[in-house]
C-alpha cells in the first residue's frame, strides 16, 4: 500500500536462507543471463541475473542496481539517474523487493547509487510484465534482489572504496550454528569538495550526502529451522542555492534562495523460516519501519512526512502432488502517518505542463492518519505433462485510506516446444496506490481509484550450441485511471495510456571461450490519453528504439576487460513555443503540445578493465563516455522564453574501484 510519493508503506531486507558453499579462489566473474523459471514463477516477463554479473557490467561503477540499464526493455532518461523505467512505465510504477518483501528505496539521491553495497547482492530478478500474485501495488514492473547469507567459514569482510563512496562489510561465524554480517556505506565526495556552482543557471550545489546500514543475524535452530534479524536503514541530504538574477530565479521568484531535501528510513525484522516436511516450507515475517521526509524548497514551502509501520508476511510454498506446487500468502500492515505541509499548491501532473509554482494558492495541511492495508495472494504451478505447464493465480487486497478491494488474477503458460526451445505467454490485471499528495485529504483527493494495468505478454527463448541462446518477447500493457488535476476536486482519475513492443536478446556464455556478453535490442511505443481534454501525447520515458552491447574479454584468471555500448531515441521534451506575462508582469511560457519535440539520439560507450592483484586485492578502472558524445537532458530558457541553451549529460569521466577483502 502506497500512501506518500513513491515509497512504500513498508521497507524492509528479510528473506530466506541458502545453502553455504566453501570460497573459490580469486578469479573475475563472467557474465552470463538466465531466462528461466525456477518453481512458483512463470517464465514470461522475467529477467535473471547475478549480482556478480551486474557489478561487472562497465558503466555502473561496481553498483549492482546501476547494471540493471543494460537489460532488456529497460530505459533511462538521465545519466545520474539509475532508477529504471521499465515497458511504457516511469520508476515511481514499480514495487522494488528484497529476498521478496518491500523495501523503501533502492537508490540514493534519485538514482545516483543503490542502498545496497555491491558485496551482499547475490541476485536480481526482474519481472517486468505479468508478474506472480505476491507481488503488488505496482503497474509497471517488479524488482526482487536476494542478499546472501553470512558466512560461516570464519571472521573476514570487505573494504570497497570507488568513485562515489566507501563501503564495507563485516562478517563471520558466531558458534556453531550462528553468524552475522554488519554492512555500512558512507559518501565521501561531499567531504572533499563542499559545493559547485554553476554560473549560467545561477544554482550553487551542496554536494549530496548519504550513507545506509544492513545487518543480518542468522541462528540455525535445527536442519529444517532457521530464525533471521535484519536492520537496514539509509539516509539522504541534498540542499542547493538559487540565486535572484538567475533565469530560472527570475522565472520563478518563489524557488529564489537555499532548498533543502531530507529522506531516511530504518527497518528492524524478524523472519522465521521452516521446512515442515520436503513438500512444505514456511516463511513469517514480523517488523516494524520508520520513514522521513522533510523538503524544504526555498519560499515555496516545506513539507514534512513520517510513516510508521508495522508489517506481518506469511508465505508457505506446498507440494501437494507429483505435478502442482503451490504457494500461499498473506500481508498485513498497521501504518501511523503524520503529514505536515505549509506549500503553495501548484497540482503539477505529467497531463499538463502549465504548472506555475509562484502563482500557486498556499495550503497548509496538518493530519495525522491512521491506515491499514492487507492482501492474500495464491498461485498453482500446474505441470500439465512433460513439456506444458500452467500457472494459475490470484491477487486480492484492500485498504481503509480509499477505501478500495481489488482481485487481481495472473495467468502463465510455458511450452517446451523441444528440448533447446520454450515458447511461453503471461497475463495480468496490476493497480497502484497515486502518490501521496494527490490523496492526502485537502491537497488531494482521498476519494480517487487505484491506478489500474493489464498487461499481455508471449516470447520465445532458444538456447544454441557453443554457449549461445537467444529470446524475443512481445508485450502490451494498457493502463487507466491515471491522475489528472481538476479546479473543483484537486486531482480525478481521468487519463489512461498503452504501452507495446518486441525485445530480443542474444548471449554468449562463456563456454570454454574467452569472450562473453549479449546484445539487446528494444522496439517500443508508449502513449498516454487525457480523457478530460482528448490529448494524446508520448509518454515522458519513451524511447522507441534502445540498443545495448555489453561484451567481456577474459584472457586469464586475473585480468578481464569490458565494453558497453548504449543507443536510444531522443527522449520527448514539451517545447515552449512562444511567451505571454503573467498578472504580476513576469514572462508567462506558451507550451507546444506535450512531448511533442524529441531530443537528439542518445548514445555512450562505456569501457572497463578488472585485475586481480593478489587473494585480498583487486580493481577496476571504467572510461565513462569514452568518445565524449555530448548528449542532451534538455534546455535552459532565457529568462523571457525567448532563446534556450542545450543542458548535455555526463563528459567523458574516469571512474575507478578498489577491493581489499581479509
């Protein structure tokens, strides 16, 4: 359940325990994707790969999550940025999971790097269309990472120092049937350099500050019993200074002098995980989350959230016969949110780009809500003979803040056409809280629907001789009761949407050979429809056409080098077309119609070199944007709208990462 911005009621790193394997000895990790289905999920929509193979791709500077960009059907509008838009949907649409239940945020400061540190991620999975009934509240794709378990061999851990920041890990055996690690990150950018500015914008930056915490305590009660606690948290500052001879000072005198952003949240949970019998396992989850928002944006005003939440997760995957596998769940949160806003109201949605913030009414809001969310979910993996399989399953929840019921039915069908060929086909009905500010009793609307989405996918996956394999999948999503300002309600569901296109991906493993990596390729269109005024416009992440090359050469154990290649389609801008003034004589923009202009072509190259320097030491150099390509995120306008000045993304950089492990 969904109640402020894009964050979850509920953030929490619990999950179950896997099987300890003895340490390899130093050696790079390959690369390799995996397309299939392991029991209780349907292969349509997903995507598999290891948090090794994520912190190798060049480019993502050692950050797993920063890897997710090179998969298929994943786009991205800014280089900073690596919160992934996934098949016609924006961030804020997906459900982000760790080990299977929510977390707050993956990512600090929108997207710079993920909360996680790179060491604990052991895998990715990406469901990004038609996904299984556990996972809710989300219109646009589910994101599920698996942390590793301690290592009980002895005490050791990890140091990694790279571009952006230091983290570490502590971890080890306590007695026999006990162990933990103690993970922390710190940014240290904002130590060395306190601020920038920039002259031609007239905004002078803070350097962001952030840091984040995970610990895990694993107690073995017995071979078939095992009881977990997990502590995350992280924490995000972010202020800058606008000055008042600014164009964007002058264009908006209420944004003119020191903005300050806030975000942390911390999680405490204990999971018990239980074998009953070889065809019974059980998951419970009990825990308790705190979330803080506190913004303040110059003369525009200040707003001030915090959720508390209390969360129970009940899963028990079954085996009731020889050709069904069963999987039943139920979730329950308790949630306390304070609300204080004292804002000018300017009720900006992607619907309309005349969103002025100066002019804006001043609202203030003071409430304390009390909300309670629950959902049961179910699915039947049905094995109909050797070669089909059926996955058929249910979603029902509801919530007291809307005052909402939803039955959500998913459906997955697999056949293996021959022993190397697997066609398969998924449907799905999705809904999503809006964001809290367009419910919020007084600025919004408490009385608005849940976001609605259907999503219809089929694909077909080939494996070949020699490590290679190839998949094509086709998709549609159609969307409804997105939201939409109104005069007299403040916010009505009224706009809906598509979303369609083909991916295909092809592979090389390894496979005794010294190269590796894969080639996606995704053809896209994705719209969205004012319903009140008729408008039909691209969606803000569109991207029609997006290409991505990653390959890795591996000589020897020790050294590994790497590229990535990536292409995509101008992302659409709303152009402003001509200039009118407004009552209080300042310049007023006259757009064109929305998204109606796109931006040039992206594309970059990303290269890598990994080297082992002994058992305890290794590093990495990448060249970001290596042949300087000066792609646009959009423009600055004079203060009078009259001429505008092209803003590029990132130059050419060098980025680097260091590991020393004991």
């Amino acid at each position: 359940m969904r109640v402020w911005g894009s964050g979850s009621m509920c953030c929490v790193a619990t999950g179950a325990v896997w099987a300890q394997t003895e340490p390899e000895p130093p050696r790079l990790d390959t690369v390799v994707i995996t397309r299939q289905a392991p029991s209780f999920q349907p292969q349509a929509g997903k995507t598999e790969i290891s948090g090794a193979e994520l912190r190798m791709v060049p480019g993502s500077g050692g950050d797993p999550m920063k890897g997710l960009q090179a998969l298929p059907g994943v786009t991205s509008t800014s280089d900073a940025n690596g919160e992934p838009a996934i098949r016609g949907s924006g961030p804020k649409d997906n459900t982000y999971t760790v080990d299977g239940l929510p977390v707050g945020y993956l990512f600090h400061v929108g997207g710079l790097v993920s909360v996680l540190p790179v060491d604990l991620v052991r895998s990715f999975e990406l469901y990004s269309a038609a996904w299984a009934p556990q996972f809710g509240n989300a219109i646009g794709a589910a994101l599920d990472v698996n942390l590793r378990k301690p290592r009980t061999d002895r005490l050791g851990g990890t140091l990694n120092a790279s571009f952006f920041g230091v983290d570490g890990v502590v971890e080890g055996p306590v007695g026999e049937d006990q162990s933990f690690y103690v993970a922390a990150r710190r940014s240290y950018i904002d130590l060395l350099l306190k601020s920038v500015e920039d002259k031609k914008s007239g905004v002078t930056l803070t350097l962001p500050r952030y840091a984040d915490y995970q610990a895990k305590y694993l107690w073995r009660l017995n071979a078939d019993q095992r009881v977990s606690l997990h502590v995350n948290g992280a924490g995000d500052e972010l202020s800058f200074k606008l000055a008042g001879d600014s164009n964007l000072g002058t264009q908006q005198p209420v944004l003119v002098g020191t903005s300050e952003i806030q975000t942390a949240y911390g999680t405490q949970a204990l999971v018990w995980d239980a074998a009953f019998s070889a065809d019974a396992r059980n998951q419970l989850a009990l825990g308790h989350t705190l979330n803080h928002q506190s913004t303040r944006i110059a003369a525009a005003g200040q707003v001030g959230v915090a959720v508390d939440n209390v969360f129970v997760r009940e899963t028990m995957d079954l085996q009731p016969s020889e050709h069904h596998e069963l999987t039943l769940g139920a979730t329950l949160d308790l949630t306390r949110i304070d609300v204080n806003l004292d804002i000018n109201a300017a009720r900006c949605t992607s619907f309309d780009p005349n969103c002025d913030l100066t002019s804006a009414p001043r609202q203030q809001v003071s409430e304390v809500v009390h909300a309670r969310g629950w959902a049961l979910h179910a699915q039947d993996r049905w094995q109909l003979d050797r070669d089909w399989s059926l996955a058929l399953g249910a979603r029902h929840s509801g919530e007291d803040y809307l005052h909402t019921r939803y039955t959500e039915p998913r459906l997955g069908l697999d056949w293996r056409w021959s022993s190397r060929t697997t066609l398969h086909a998924g449907w799905g009905l999705h809904h999503q809280m809006p964001p809290g500010d367009q419910i919020v009793a007084g600025l919004g609307n408490p009385n608005l629907s849940q976001i609605r989405a259907r999503h219809s996918v089929l694909g077909l996956a080939q494996k070949g001789a020699g490590g290679w394999s190839w998949s094509a999948e086709a998709y549609h999503k159609q969307f409804d009761d997105f939201v939409v300002a109104d005069p007299l309600r403040n916010y009505i569901n009224g706009a809906s949407g598509t979303a369609r296109g083909l991916e295909v991906l092809l592979k090389k493993d390894p496979a005794g050979s010294a190269f590796s990596g894969w080639m996606a390729l995704s053809l896209s269109h994705s719209e969205r429809h004012n319903d009140v005024t008729g408008a039909l416009f691209p969606f803000e992440f569109d991207q029609p056409v997006v290409a991505t090359v990653v390959g890795t050469y591996k000589p020897e154990d020790r050294w590994q080098w790497g590229g990535k290649w990536t292409y995509h389609t101008g992302s659409p801008i709303t152009p402003i077309v001509g200039a009118g003034t407004f009552p209080d004589g300042r310049a007023r923009p006259i757009y064109g119609p929305i998204n109606s202009e796109r931006l040039p072509p992206y594309h970059r190259l990303d290269l890598r070199v990994d080297r082992i320097v002994s058992a305890r030491l290794k590093f990495f150099l990448e060249s970001i944007n290596t042949y300087g390509r000066q792609n646009l995120s959009g423009y600055n306008y004079s203060a009078d709208y009259q001429t505008r000045e092209p803003v590029n993304q990132l130059p050419r950089l060098i980025s680097f990462g260091v590991n020393f492990s004991w």
